[in-house]
C-alpha cells in the first residue's frame, strides 16, 4: 500500500471518527432532562423535621470565596452535622461561581447549596428566566430552629423577603445585611475639627474646608465608578422619595431623567467640578481607592458595610471607620438625614434540580438560626439578616457604626433592586456612564440621558425577563 | 513489510485524531450550532432562532465598538512589535562597531537578549497585575518618574478613555517583544556572514543592509511572526479583563472580552456569546489567511 494511501483512509477514519466523538461527548445543552429530579432525598416532614430532610442525604454547599472566606460555611456545616450525623457534608469554596457551576447546572446535577456571590456570580435574571431556582417558600414558613414560638420569617430583618424575590416567589436567600453610605474616618475628622455634614451644602462647604487642609475630600473606586452611583441615587430618593427607586427597578420611561435624579446629579457634579476629588482617582481600582483612603489622602468614600473587612489588612489602628447617610439636599426632602439604604446581599440559593433540596432548606434554617447567626457575625465581622443577631457579641468599630445608622434609619430605610434584575444595566451600562460623569468628560444631563439609554436597551430587549415589584 | 506498517501508522494516527476531535472539532461544531439557539446556559433548553443572533450581532454598537479596536491592534501591535523585535535583533547580532568585519552584535549581546526574554517568562496575568500597577495613577512607578521630572498633573492612564487602550496596546507590545528579538536572532545567526562581508565591502551602510539582505533572508520568519501577532491581535483578552475590563466607558473593549461578557460577566446569553465566537472565527481565520496570502515571497536558498 502507498503511503498516501494510507494517509488518506485514516483521514477519512478520522472524518468518520468525530460525528462519533459528538455523540460521546453529546451536545454542551443536551444534558439532563427538563423533568425536575430535585428532591431526590425526601424524609418524612414531622415537627423536628418541617421541611422534611432525609438524615442521610448527603448535603453538598458550595461557597464564594471571598471577604468572608469560608470558614463560618463550615461551622454551619457542623451544627447541620450535629444534627444529621448520619448525613455527609460536601464542601467546596471558590471564586468563580459561575464558570465552576455552570456545566453542572446543564447537566441537571447541581449541588444542593449555592452561594452565588461575587465578580462571578451567575446573573440571577437569567436562573429565575430558566426555573433553575428552588422555591425558599417552604422555609420561610417553617419554625425558626432556636427561637420558640417564631417562624424563620418572623426572624429576618425587613426587606430580606421582598430582595430574594421574583414575581412574588421567594427564591435567592440574602444572608447579610448590607448598608451602602459614605465612610470616613472618625479619628481624621476629630484630629482635624471637622464634623459630618448633614445637608449637601454644608457637605460642600466641608470639602472646601478639608481640600483647603491638603486632603482631597474624595475618592471613588474609578475602575468600578458604579460605587458612586450608590450615593447620587440615594440622594435622588431622599429628595423624592422611594418612588424614584420603584421607577428605575421597573424599567418606567425616563426613570433616570426624573425631576429628583436630575437634582441630585446636579449636586453631586459639584464634587467634580470643584475638583474634590482625588487626583488619580479615575485610574483605581476598588482595593487601590479604598487604601488611598485608608491612608488618609482622601476623607470620603463610597462603600457598602464590607469595607471594615476588605481593608482589615490595611486600615491603620484607631482609624474607625464610620458610616453615614448622604447629606439631605434641603428641607423638601421627603426621607429625612438618617434614612440610609439597607439591603440584603450575599446571595444563597438552592438550585431546582439539586438533589437534597429539602436539606438546602435546612441548610438554611440552620444559618438563619440564631446560634448560626451570631457564629457568623463574631467569625467575619458583618450583620446576618436574623434579628438580634448582634446581641451580646461585641462588634468592632466599623460595623458598631452600621448598627447604629441602621438603628437610626429605621422605617425610613430605602433599596433598589434594579442591579439583582438586570445585572448587565448596573455592571456595565450604568457603570461606564459615573465613569464619564464622575471624571468630569460629560455633564450632569448627559450622565442621565446615557443611563436611561442604558435601561431603555434593557428594556427592549426581547431576551431579557423583566420584573416588576410593587413597592 | 509493508502491510506490517499500516496497523502501527493507525495506531498512531488515531488516537492523536480522536482527541483532536472531541476536544477541537467537536466544541467548535457546537457552537457553531450554539450560535443558532437562544440558550441562556443554565438550562437544557434551547430554542433554535435561525440566524438572529448574527442579525443582532450586526446592530450591536458595543461589538463594533469592540472590534475597531481589535483593528486598530491588528494593524499597530504586529508592525510595531516586529519593527522593535528586527531592530533590536539586529543590533544584537550585528550592531557591534568593532571596525573589523562588522557582524558582531553591541556589547552585552548575551545580557540584552536574556533581560528582553524576561516579560516571555511571565505569565499574561502577572504581566498585567505589574502594568496595572505600573500604571496605578497615585502610587504607579509611571506617574511616580512623570511627577519626579515635573509634570504636576500626570493622567490617570487606565481611568482615562483617551489613554487605556494605548496603555493595554503598549504591554501587549512590551510582552511579545522579546520573543521575537531572540526568534529573529536565531533566524539571522543562520544567515551566512560572507554574504554580510560582501555587502560590508561594497560599502554598505547597516541600515541598506538590514533593507536589502537581513529582511528579504528572514521573510519565513517575519511572515510566521505576522501571523502569530495578527491571532494574538484579536484576541487581547487577557491584558484587557484584567486591566481594564473594557473600560472606561467601553473605550478598551475588545471582541474577546465582549464574548465573555455576554456569557460569563453580566449576563449569560451563551447563543449570542457563540454567535460572537463563530464571528471571530471566521475573522480570525481570514485574517490568517489574509497575511499567508499578501506575505508569500519566492523562497531565497543559501547554496
């Protein structure tokens, strides 16, 4: 036989060999049956076992690994233990969520416990479009494990119920509590006679004060300039109340352009146009903003509560950080000073199709627990959603501060949700716009009318599921 | 004997064949097929649209975006990257002005071609955590050396949308470098020195000498270079997540990172995402191509 010859058939066994290969590998989206296989594991529901756990299902969690490391996952892990010892327990931490997960969610075996968090979160839009969620209701109405008398509901924070859902249904459990404000440090403030200003006028008056003592009075995180549109919509809302928010997050025409938005991005434009903020700031990433400041070259940031443990490494002794509301844009304000945005964040979910549903529930159950509860706060430092979760444990500085403008804020506490339904809208869209605005390149009108393009682009796109929450 | 061989060459050819199959041939295939679905990758279910996703793709302001400036890498980063690479090749290996027959490289040859390796020992993602610092606006080593001779305000570079993307474009550069500096002088090391000698007696200048024999001598090489540059052209990805993640306001954004963005970064559109995929398939490979095609020269021979 020639060579070519040989050649040439064994290409052709080759050609012959790959629709094999196809059908070895199958098709990427061809995995798993859409018949629902979740709750594989059911136990007999008694009153010891509301959700109906089987006690020897294994329970497989997976965690974000990121601020809050993994080590207060594994001591909910052992009290669940405790409690089915016969039951054994998968754990696994990773950062990347999304690209760990997704194969095993194709493929109809994902695991039982998911804690879908952090820069590779799974947009949730997409898991609720596609039923991939368990429903949490069941939990919600089960006995609180350690708190006599009282549903688990009856133990979360407000607003922990209404984030987590879609279209009614309870699906994402929020394990902390998140309060998104303007930090400084109360030590600088004190050295330097400075005093938190209440209306933005004053608030405006100080960064004179504190640019004239060498100090910029901002810096953003510029590389995720999204950080800054936390504080200019809160100051819409404040101005117009929660009515600005409902608007946004329901994708309403021109929610950005709203008489309250337009206001509050003209006041915020004068942190740029006076040049208060950091030189350089554009240019930062969130870590390198955040040390900048710690540093004590800027006196504002915008953050969310995790600030005190992101910069644990770097925050110089006795620098205590607090929190603190925006500064009212006036007395027409309808929320007042203290009304803060608080959310539940750090998402939980069970996947539809995991095996041990019933057991993910009870994961949960346990973490809402108040013995799980206060574990976490004395292990990363951060507020769970369980009431009373804080009490006899002693909180450092930072998070006392939390506590306290939570306290304060109460009832006139507001949220938006517009960045768990359309992620990209919040991610990439809004985004690039505070880039622009907040680097001073487009002006207060132009900010508005590039966000509300943005929100318009979600809002036609067929692909998209929308949302819509009542109030 | 020669039946003999035929069991043996299968036995080798296939498995090499079967692999490349299900591991190469078999994900493109299906994204290719993943392309005509709206599949959104968390779910079994996809539902076959036809052509849409190219449709929309042909409409979307932030994928055009994308690939002007996968253009604007494919026509800069290979010209500038082997003009640097001939130039300090040539320097190395025959920039020496000893007076005698000037083939020797500048002094040092053996610690400038080692010190140009460097960035190719480094992995993308070290290279681009060091520039991001580099460029880090406050505390950056760049801003650092533009403040020490003077300038006041030197700009925030990454956070600037005049800047990232010529920031990103310059590490690129910087990294591919030194590769072909040393592929290029391994290239002219085969080029016969009588031939230099030649030219050097006839009164040759170095730079005629680098237009007239280095060049046309080492076409193979330069062509392969082009064609590795160009690929490398439009992808990018990596420099580019890291950096910059596309930002500000788009203004890096590549083709690469639009594909992962569409699936894996804010939103999960896995049908849209391959359909963005199969387009850069098809531009890589024309482009490769492309440059086969414009780069064919007769082969020269030393005999």
């Amino acid at each position: 036989m020639k060579r070519r010859e040989i050649l040439r058939r064994s290409a052709a066994a080759g050609l012959l060999a790959t629709p094999a290969a196809g059908l070895l590998t199958g098709c990427a989206t061809s995995g798993g049956d859409d018949k629902g296989d979740g709750g594989a594991y059911q136990g007999t529901k008694s009153e010891q076992n509301p959700l109906g756990v089987k006690e020897d299902a294994p329970l497989e969690v997976v965690i974000f690994n990121g601020g809050f490391g993994e080590e207060y996952a594994k001591a909910h892990e052992a009290m669940y233990q405790e409690k089915y010892p016969k039951a054994e327990i998968k754990h696994s931490a990773t950062q990347e969520i999304s690209k760990t997960l997704q194969p095993r969610f194709v493929d109809g075996s994902p695991p039982d416990v998911v804690n879908n968090s952090g820069a590779g979160q799974i947009d949730f839009n997409g898991l609720v479009s596609q039923n991939a969620l368990a429903d949490l209701g069941e939990l919600l109405a089960a006995p609180s494990l350690d708190v006599p008398g009282k549903t688990v509901r009856d133990t979360l924070l407000p607003g922990t119920v209404e984030v987590g859902s879609y279209d009614g249904r309870f699906l994402v459990l929020n394990y902390t509590y998140t309060v998104y404000g303007i930090w400084h440090s109360t030590k600088l403030f004190a050295d330097r006679g400075w005093s938190y200003a209440k209306t933005w006028d004053e608030h405006i008056a100080l960064c004179r004060q504190i640019k004239a003592a060498g100090i910029a009075p901002w810096t953003y995180a510029g590389l995720h300039p999204r950080y800054m549109s936390w504080p200019l919509i809160s100051t819409a809302i404040k101005l117009g109340g929660p009515s600005v928010a409902l608007a946004i997050d329901n994708l309403e025409p021109n929610a950005w352009k709203s008489d309250a938005m337009k206001t509050a991005a003209d006041a915020w434009h004068q942190i740029v146009k006076d040049k208060f903020i950091l030189a350089g700031s554009p240019g930062l990433d969130h870590k390198q903003s955040q040390t900048a400041w710690c540093q004590g070259k800027a006196a504002f940031i915008s953050c969310g509560s995790w600030l005190e443990s992101e910069q644990k490494d770097v925050t110089p002794a006795g620098f205590n950080m607090t929190v603190a509301p925006t500064p009212s844009l006036g007395s027409g304000d309808k929320l007042p000073f203290e009304a803060i945005r608080g959310t539940a964040g750090e998402p939980f979910m069970v996947p539809a199709k995991a095996k041990n549903t019933a057991g993910g529930l009870e994961y949960f159950r346990t973490m809402l627990s108040r013995k799980g509860a206060q574990d976490f706060t004395r292990k990363v430092a951060s507020l769970p959603v369980v009431a009373g979760a804080t009490d006899g444990v002693e909180l450092p500085f930072g998070l006392a501060t939390v506590v306290k403008a939570l306290d304060a804020s109460g009832a006139n506490g507001f949220n938006w949700v517009y960045n768990n339904y359309y992620r990209k809208l919040e991610r990439n869209l809004v985004d690039a716009a505070c880039g622009e605005f907040f680097s001073g390149r487009i002006s207060p009108t132009e900010f508005l009318d590039q966000c509300q393009r943005g929100a318009d682009s979600i809002a036609q796109d067929n692909s998209v599921k929308k949302y819509k929450r009542a109030a | 004997m020669r039946h003999g061989r035929l069991p043996l060459i299968l036995s080798f050819l296939l498995p090499p064949l079967a692999i490349y199959g299900i591991f190469v041939l078999s994900p493109y295939l299906q994204a290719f097929q993943i392309s005509t679905t709206d599949w959104l990758g968390y779910s079994a279910q996809a539902d076959q649209v036809g052509l849409a996703n190219f449709r929309t793709l042909l409409h979307d302001g932030y994928v055009w975006n994308a690939l002007r400036n996968n253009a604007i890498l494919l026509a800069v980063v290979p010209v500038v990257t082997i003009a640097l690479g001939l130039f300090f090749a040539s320097m190395l290996t025959m920039g020496g002005r000893k007076g005698r027959a000037g083939v020797t490289g500048v002094r040092g040859t053996a610690l400038y071609r080692l010190v140009y390796f460097f960035p190719q020992v480094l992995s993308v993602v070290i290279i681009a955590l060091l520039w991001k610092e580099i460029y880090s606006p406050t505390s950056g080593l760049l801003n650092g050396a533009l403040r020490a001779i003077g300038l006041a305000e030197p700009p925030a570079w990454l956070g600037d949308p005049r800047f990232a993307f010529w920031c990103v474009l310059a590490v690129m550069v910087w990294s591919n470098v030194g590769f072909y500096v040393v592929l290029f002088g391994a290239a002219m090391q085969a080029i016969p020195r009588d031939i230099y000698e030649a030219v050097l007696l006839d009164g040759a200048s170095r730079a005629t000498m680098l237009r007239k024999i280095t060049i046309p001598l080492l076409w193979d090489t330069i062509q392969v270079a082009w064609i590795y540059l160009a690929i490398a052209a439009l992808d990018g990805f990596i420099l580019v997540q890291l950096m910059t993640n596309g930002g500000p306001n788009f203004s890096s954004d590549v083709i690469g990172l639009r594909m992962y963005d569409t699936s894996f970064g804010s939103e999960n559109k896995f049908g849209y995402a391959s359909a963005i995929g199969v387009a850069m398939f098809f531009l890589t490979l024309s482009v490769a191509v492309l440059a086969l095609r414009t780069a064919r020269r007769d082969r020269i021979e030393y005999s």
